[in-house]
C-alpha cells in the first residue's frame, strides 16, 4: 500500500508564512512522500530477488528512515500548524508542561532555545511512553536523535527550508511566527 501525500492546502494564508515558502514546504514533503514509496518497492524487490544482504540493499535500508521519517516528520509539523488560538493555560496540556517544567513559560523558553540551536534539524516535544514526562528534544536530520518510545507532541521544523524565504537567517523570528499558528487542540490531543 502506497503513502499518498496529505493536503494541507489549508495553511496557505498564514500569517507569518508566505504562499511561496509554504508551497515550496509541500512540494518538499512530496518528495519524501515519493521517495518513501520508492524505497519501499525497491526493498522488497530486492527481498524477491534475495538480494537481502548486499551492500546496496543494506544503505537504502538506511535511506529510508531519513524519507519516512522526513515524510512523517512534515505530517506533524503541518497538522500542529493553522491554529489561531492561545494555549489554554488550564489544559491538560498546560498542566503536563507545568509539571515537567515548572511553568508554560519555562517550557516554551526551553522549546525556542532548543529550536534556535546552531544547526538544522527539528525541535520535538515528545511524550516519553513510559513515565509520561515531557521532554523538549533537537533532533538531527530526520532519523538522528528520536527518543525512543516517546510520542511526539509538537513538531516544529528548522531545517532552512522551513524559514529562510521569509525570514533569511533570523530563526528566532519564524519560531515566533510558528508560535502564532499552533494549532493548540491538535498538539494537545497527542498527549497521553
């Protein structure tokens, strides 16, 4: 069964983010979405040929963390944007982040500190499935530096093809704009 690329035309006219780098944002993710279907028939190809073990077969099953994940990693990242509302302070979510960092404004200090660290990658708020602590956490590329066994709760993406068509080199600014635009009842329905 094929991944098939989700609309998310809906987030064309957010404040903050242009059409342009937005468009360009989902022809990116198509890609992924492409390139993971293709991995995976040329894995199992390779499997009915028994070519399992070859060196060939061994890096693209390598390859296809980073496109999966980086297919799936757009999938969040888009669902948690197009809201227009403030987090609710007396959430569940609220209380969790409270909990775990002391404060809302604690946590998101930590959160845009973690995102404007030297680097691309994401910025993850993950939900460790075990004890249910929160946890803020940069992750390198799309396959490097998951937690595992944590759920994702916020996603926010800080590769340069996420910002720099609007905001050039100033990633602190677009964290702002993203900061606009969580969709506070879809990150809070992740949690646990």
């Amino acid at each position: 069964m094929a991944y098939t690329a989700k609309d998310y035309g809906k987030l064309v006219g957010m404040e903050g983010f242009s059409e342009t780098l937005i468009k360009n944002h989902f022809i990116l993710y198509q890609g992924y979405v492409t390139n993971t279907n293709k991995l995976l028939d040329t894995l199992a190809a390779m499997g009915k040929e028994g070519r399992i073990g070859t060196p060939e077969y061994a890096e693209l099953k390598r390859r296809l963390g980073f496109e999966f994940n980086g297919m799936r990693l757009h999938e969040y990242y888009f669902e948690n944007l197009g809201g227009k509302a403030a987090p609710d302070k007396v959430g569940k979510l609220a209380k969790k982040l409270t909990e775990d960092f002391g404060s809302y404004e604690s946590w998101e200090k930590d959160f845009k500190g973690t995102g404007t660290m030297r680097g691309i990658g994401w910025t993850i708020l993950y939900q460790d499935n075990v004890t249910g602590r929160l946890i803020n956490q940069w992750i390198n590329e799309h396959e490097t530096g998951h937690l595992a066994g944590a759920a994702p709760i916020l996603v926010l993406d800080v590769f340069e093809h996420a910002f720099m068509i609007d905001y050039g080199l100033k990633r602190a600014d677009y964290i702002e704009a993203f900061f606009k635009n969580i969709n506070w009842s879809i990150v809070e329905s992740r949690l646990r």
